[in-house]
C-alpha cells in the first residue's frame, strides 16, 4: 500500500460518527470503518500516513478537490504526511 488516510468524525452532530480509514494502492482506492482504539499504523502498512479528526463537510470539501494543507480540519490540524491528502483526493476523483 502506498497512503493510507486516518479520519475521525468526532465533530459530525451524530452521538456516534465512524472512523474511516482510506487507503491507495497501485490497484485504486479502498476504505473501511475503522475499530476504535486502533492506530492507522497497526492495520495498514503504507508508506505514508496521515490523519485527523474532522467535520463531514471538511470531507467532502477535501473530496471536492478543496486545499487543506494550510486549512484547519474543523479546529484541527492534519497530522503526518500531508502529500497523503493530495494523492488520496486526486485518485478518489479519478485524476
């Protein structure tokens, strides 16, 4: 696997929002519900990481093609590899 992606959507109005975790291999794009009290790391091994916790709508903007490396998702920064974000956006929109 080349990036995998960590998000938490702990600022949803939901009392209960999933973890997802996407990840990019040479084949595309894949993604799952994520267990809590797991770490990105422990289940995937990719060569870049990156995560945070966010609001759906900061998602969907991501998803849209939308900037976030300089961008705070929802009061929080992005953590690890950010060049995670473009490459995982760009596959997921087919570019």
């Amino acid at each position: 696997m080349t990036h995998a992606l960590w998000l938490c959507n702990c600022y949803s109005e939901d009392d209960w929002a999933p973890v997802w975790e996407i990840i990019a291999t040479e084949d595309g794009v894949g993604w799952r519900h994520g267990g809590s009290g797991t770490e990105l790391h422990d289940v995937v091994s990719a060569q870049l990481h990156a995560g945070g916790h966010v609001h759906p709508a900061d998602v969907l903007s991501w998803l849209q093609g939308a900037d976030m490396h300089d961008r705070d998702w929802y009061g929080h920064e992005i953590w690890g590899d950010l060049e995670v974000l473009d490459s995982l956006s760009k596959q997921i929109r087919g570019g």
